[in-house]
C-alpha cells in the first residue's frame, strides 16, 4: 500500500498508531519518489565508499504563498506538505541519522520571511549544514564532497554533476583569471510517462524492498522536523 504523505503531522502520534497496529504495518510504505531518482541511487553508490569529507544541502521554498493558499493553521506543519519534506527524506536517507548541533533562524524584516539553517553531523562525525531558505532565488540541491577530490552535486534533483578539480581559464583583456570546475560525468533522470521515480517505487513496493519510505522512516523523518521547528 502507498500513502501519500505526510500520514501525521506528530512523531508522537505515529509512534503510538504504529504500536497499535505494528502488525498491519510490513505492506505499507510512504510516496517519496525521490528516493527513486537514478540520480539519488547513483550518489547513494557513492555514500557507500565512506569517505564523505562534507555536505551541504540548500532547500528553497516559498512559505508565504503556501500560508497564503491555506492559512496561518498550516504555518507548524509547513515542513511536511511541501518539497522540504522530500529534502529532508532525503537526507536521512542518504546520510542516515544525523544530530542537529547548531539551529538558527532568521527574519528576513522586509517580507517576514523566516529561514533555517542547521549545522548537523552523522554517525562519523561528517559535517552536513542544511540550509532551509524562504523566497530566496538559491536552487535547491546537495553537495557532497569526497575525500578522492571529487564534488558530487545535485541541483536540480534530476541531474547530478560530477566535478574533479577545476581549469583556470587564462586572463583576458580585462585580466581577470576564471576558475571552472572540471565536470567529468553527469547523470540525468529518465524521463518517462510517470512522475519521475514513481514506476521504480512501485517496483520496489511490491517487492518489499527497503529502500521504500517505511513508517518508522516518517516518524524519524517527523522528530527531525520537529527539532527543526
């Protein structure tokens, strides 16, 4: 069974259905496609070497209009209904579990935007910064950078670049030097009938495969919201 998300907007609610019903709960599984990109399953192959060096994820999102569209009620739950909780999926899905250290938000005065950011570390100890930004024109993506030298970037989600050094582009006449990246692979998601990944969730829900979002996984991914807030 696929439920779309969020299935709550209370880690403490979900935990208490999941005891009430921890026998009904091995066939049902949560709609984050993303997951399923063949460009998330490419960087997830490269997670598995275990030399991350640093990650630096940038969400961007529009909470004004959204609040606009439903109201002041849906500003608590605004994480769970809109792409940052895709992002936040899957973060805990690339990088496993991983501890809020430092958490600020800011106030943007002209507009009332407020934005995120928090500095974060796995289980090894790796710096991951998330930054969370309201109305502000930065893609949304995640860097990751490797201790072969290479920088793996996601941005949009859909194509991931792979850099290894940089070329310094010789000085002009206006002698000012450049420095471009060395893009050496690119990956790009298929492009099909279906929203992208959702074919390949189904396959993998009807083989029961763990890489579909599971309860537990949205209760995670619910606590971790929940600190953000």
């Amino acid at each position: 069974m696929l439920i779309e998300k969020p299935i709550a907007f209370n880690s403490v609610f979900l935990e208490r259905l999941k005891r009430k019903n921890k026998n009904k709960l091995n066939n049902k599984y949560v709609g984050f496609n993303r997951r399923f990109y063949k460009t998330i399953e490419k960087l997830y192959e490269r997670l598995l070497k275990k030399d991350l060096i640093y990650a630096d994820i940038k969400i961007t999102e529009n909470y004004n209009e959204i609040i606009k569209k439903y109201g002041n009620k849906i500003k608590n739950k605004i994480h769970l209904v809109t792409a940052t909780s895709h992002m936040i999926d899957l973060i805990l899905f690339l990088f496993g579990k991983i501890k809020i250290k430092n958490l600020k938000t800011v106030r943007n005065k002209k507009n009332k935007c407020i934005s995120t950011f928090a500095h974060c570390s796995n289980n090894k100890n790796v710096s991951i910064n998330i930054s969370i930004f309201n109305e502000n024109p930065t893609n949304s993506g995640i860097t990751c950078y490797f201790g072969d030298g290479t920088t793996w970037k996601l941005s949009p989600l859909e194509v991931l670049s792979v850099y290894n050094k940089y070329n310094i582009i010789p000085v002009g006449k206006k002698r000012v030097r450049s420095y471009k990246p060395n893009l050496i692979k690119v990956y790009k998601e298929d492009s099909n009938i279906f929203k992208p990944g959702f074919y390949n969730q189904i396959k993998s829900i009807l083989k029961q495969n763990p890489i579909a979002s599971t309860i537990e996984n949205n209760i995670n991914l619910l606590k971790f919201c929940e600190k953000l807030r």
